[in-house]
C-alpha cells in the first residue's frame, strides 16, 4: 500500500483560501437575501422618490444624486460609474445587400 504525504499550506495558502471563501460567502448572501431586499426596497417607493429628486434637480446627473444619497446613509465606500450605452448590432451583410438592391430597384 502506497503512502501519500500531505504537503502543509503555506500562511500565504491559508490567507488565499480564506480570502476565497469569504468572497464566495458574501455572494451566498447577496444571493440569500435579494429577493427581500427587492421586496423591502418596492415598499419604500425608492424608485419613486428618486425621480421626485431628478425632478427637482434637472441639471445634476443621476450618479451625482446616487453617491449623494450614499454619503446621506453612511456608505464609506462606493463606487458609482455611469457606462457609455452599448451600440446596437450591426446588421449582417446578407440583410444589407437584399435592402440595397431593392433601394435601387424602386
């Protein structure tokens, strides 16, 4: 019968797999609790009173008003970035060329 020796982690092995395991717990909450928290944030009427705020303030940019309201909560650390709107697909060549030709056609 062979034998197997087990080789001893390293602190810095340790450390990496708690930083991993405590990542994979704060998704397994984030997972747990979203749906009350989709629930509990319906019931306040967030969504409502942020366009009431967009309203008063025409000129401030919804990022503006978001990282207001977090530093109204207490939030520390937060990270808001507004993304460029994705461009829609471009039509494929066999669409253009039928679309062409019957341009030309009329």
């Amino acid at each position: 019968m062979a034998t197997i020796t087990r080789k001893k982690k390293t602190p810095a092995e340790i450390k990496a797999a708690l930083a991993a395991a405590k990542k994979k717990v704060a998704e397994l909450e984030q997972k747990a609790y979203k749906s009350e928290l989709d629930e509990l944030i319906n019931s306040m009427h967030f969504a409502a009173e942020f366009k009431k705020i967009k309203e008063a303030l025409k000129e401030v940019s919804d990022v503006a008003i978001l990282s207001g309201i977090a530093n109204a909560c207490g939030l520390k650390r937060l990270e808001i970035t507004q993304l460029p709107p994705k461009p829609r697909a471009k039509k494929n060549g066999l669409s253009e060329s039928i679309t062409k030709k019957a341009k030309l056609k009329i």
